[in-house]
C-alpha cells in the first residue's frame, strides 16, 4: 500500500510539501503544544485536540505550562489554520489535558485535565460551549479531590464516554475506595449541573487497577475498558493488567468481569490504551509492554457463545517495525486496523501501521510510516482518526528538527 505522508504543524504558513520538511508545528508559548491524544472531526471536518504544553501560562511548582485545547480548520485552497478555543489558567480552570476531546449534538465539547481544579491537584471535567461570536467558554463540570485518599476518584488521564441519556463516563487513575482507580459517571442534575457517581473502585478483590484508558459502551449499556495493572504477575513485578467490562445491576450497583487477564509472556501486557468494537461485538486492542511486562501486542476478544471470551493475538511487535503503542486501534469500513506505536522501527521513533485480516483467517502487518526521518515529527502517543474519504489524521508529542518544535499534526493519505 503505497503512502503520502503530509505533516500539518501548526501554526506557521503553508509551505510547499517535500518528504523532509513538515508544513506546521506546534510552537507552544501563547499557542498549543505537545499533543498527546487522538484528534477529533467535527460536521464539517475540522479537526480538534488538547495539548499539555502552550497557553502561555504556567501551572505547578515545577514550570510546568498549563495546556490548551485547539482547533484547526480546514481552508478551501486545502491549508489548516488553528486556533486555541480556551488556555487553561490553573488550579480552579484545571490543567494539563493528557486525553482528547468528545462532542454532544449541540456541539459542545467535554474533555479532562489531570491536575488543576477546587483542589489544585486532583483534575476535572470540563465543558466548552460554542458562542455566537465564534468564542468558546469553560464551564468546570466536576473537580476532583486530592491525588491520594480520595473516595470520588482523582487524576483523570482517559477521555469521556457519552451515552444517549447525556450521561458522562470516564476513569481516574487513583482514588476510590481502594486507591487503585475508578470507573465514574457524570449524570444532568435537577438543579442544572452535573452529579458524579463511582460506579467501580479498583485496586479491590475483584482485579485491576491505574486505568489509563477511556471506556466504550455497548448497546445494552454494558462499559469496557483497560487497566494498566492488575491480574497476573509478570516481568520485573509488574502485575500485566486486565481488560474488563462492567455491568449495570437492578439495584444501581455495577458489578466487574474480569474478561481477561495479560500474562506478560506471548500474549503482552500493560495496556495503556482503550478498546474497540467491530460490529460482530468482538473486542480489539494493544497492550505497551512497557518495564520489561512481557511483549507489546495486538489482541483480539471474541465471546464464546456459552460465555467468557476467547484471547487472540494478532501481532507481536518487534523494534525493527515499531514497539510501544500507547494508543488504541482505529477500524475502517473493510475490517482493516489501524495504529501507533511510539518507539522502534529505523530511527526508533516510532510508526503508523495497518493489520489486514487475509482469507486464511491470520492478520497482515505493514507499517504505513516510519517517524524521525526528515524532520516528519517523532513519538506519536495518541491514536488515528480516519475522514470519509480514508485518510488518517494523528499527531507526535515531539519533533525531529525545528526551532522551538513541540509535537506535530499530520495526515496520512493512502
């Protein structure tokens, strides 16, 4: 599959494309900078995202910029121009966004901070609503308690899930009963705000914890979603982690299955990112392998049709074709896969890569793109979006050459 890589970094002019030089770059400073999460489209399709770093404010103790959340809009003549919709400003506003960005049907987005809100620390959930005059504002949903001890959950690094009802779902990485983690939800409340409910604690004896990753639904409104650690024990001490689904009771109550759980040997473990469904209700995602916890994979979850799932592995990464993916998997219409990973291949900074199921059953890997040469951009930890047409658009969280260059947004057309 023949490819063209074009890089859009923002926000600099157009140039004229050439395989070594990247048209846009995140500057950082007043604008956005260092993406680290999947894009989004909207209606018409633009493209929107958060940063960690830009904004030109800064929060913590330790200089840390505050972040952004951007948009880039796609001109006729077929150029992007961004624009930053809100500069986070600190602790009550919330700060560094590590996860993308959902919209409702009105338009508005919701998104996460991992630090900042009433607490300072703990992050929240936040709200930004489109004005008239082409404005948008920052409506703080729920801010979380401190990073430890803390009963609602706190540090949220995953996206939101949005069901049909308007209800929020996410996860934290610390907190709950058991400070190991949990699955939340935000429901409208009477008085017009938003009422948080912990649905799951982690780090229980029902298995898992750290979940990193945002949830998907189902059509019975069943949640599925990843933890980092968890389960079996593997390499270095590191417990490999679980994919897990949790199930709405009678009572209000959500009760977890474990549905598997990462040995760290073949099969992988760690894994960092989210999970997605093809419409025979089959469950793929990777798992990073990182601190020696066994290989980085590609899975496949099949239910058995007395119950339980059945695990597959579709590929083991290797450094000399890329290793480490941090994100999820992308499906498109045909049954094809599509991915990141954030190290390995020639210049170890990572690839974009396809896996095609062939007849005989067993899965292709190709990698589409190999990161770092040419000044292309380097490390993407976020995953893929495709547009109507088949294109891919994802971004780096660095680049390999350029004054002041803080991560980059590209496209990949086949």
């Amino acid at each position: 599959m023949a490819v063209i890589l074009t890089i859009i970094i923002l926000p600099a002019a157009l140039v004229a494309a050439s395989s070594s030089e990247p048209l846009y770059e995140f500057k950082g400073g007043n604008n956005a900078g260092r993406p680290f999460d999947t894009l989004i489209f909207d209606q018409v399709g633009n493209l929107y995202g958060t940063t960690l770093a830009g904004g030109g404010k800064i929060c913590g103790g330790d200089d840390s910029p505050c972040g952004t959340v951007f948009k880039l809009t796609h001109q006729s003549n077929g150029s992007w121009t961004e624009s930053v919709l809100h500069r986070f400003g600190g602790s009550g506003d919330g700060w560094a966004p590590s996860a993308g960005l959902i919209f409702d049907s009105a338009g508005n987005l919701y998104g996460t901070t991992t630090m900042g809100g009433a607490s300072g620390r703990g992050g929240t959930v936040f709200m930004l609503t489109p004005e008239q005059n082409g404005s948008w504002t920052e409506t703080v949903l729920y801010s979380f308690c401190q990073l430890t001890n803390c009963a609602d959950g706190a540090g949220p690094y995953a996206a939101l899930t949005l069901d049909g009802a308007g209800i929020l779902y996410g996860t934290t990485v610390v907190g709950g009963a058991y400070d190991g983690g949990t699955v939340f939800k935000l429901a409208p409340s009477s008085g017009g705000g938003r009422a948080e409910t912990v649905l799951y604690s982690f780090g229980g004896p029902d298995g898992g914890g750290f979940p990193e990753a945002a949830l998907i639904l189902d059509a019975s409104g069943n949640l599925y979603g990843t933890t980092s650690v968890g389960g079996q024990t593997c390499g270095n001490n590191y417990s490999c982690g679980i994919v897990f689904e949790l199930t709405p009771k009678a009572n209000g109550s959500w009760k977890e299955h474990v549905l598997y759980e990462f040995s760290g040997g073949e099969d992988g473990g760690v894994p960092y990112a989210g999970l997605t469904f093809d419409t025979a209700g089959n469950l793929y995602g990777t798992t990073s392998g990182i601190n020696g916890a066994g290989r980085s994979t590609v899975f496949e979850l099949v239910p058995k049709p007395h119950g339980g799932w059945k695990e597959s592995v579709l590929h083991r990464f290797v450094k000399d074709t890329g290793i480490t993916p941090y994100s999820g998997l992308t499906l498109d219409t045909a049954g094809s896969l599509y991915g990141t990973t954030f190290d390995g291949d020639t210049f170890n900074d990572g690839v974009i890569f396809q896996l095609t199921r062939e007849d005989s059953g067993s899965w292709a890997y190709s990698v589409l793109y190999s990161f770092g040469d040419g000044g292309l951009g380097e490390h993407p930890y976020g995953g893929l979006v495709l547009d109507q047409t088949g294109n891919l658009y994802g971004t780096t969280s660095d680049c390999a050459v350029g004054d002041h260059c803080v991560g980059v947004v590209f496209e990949l057309t086949p």
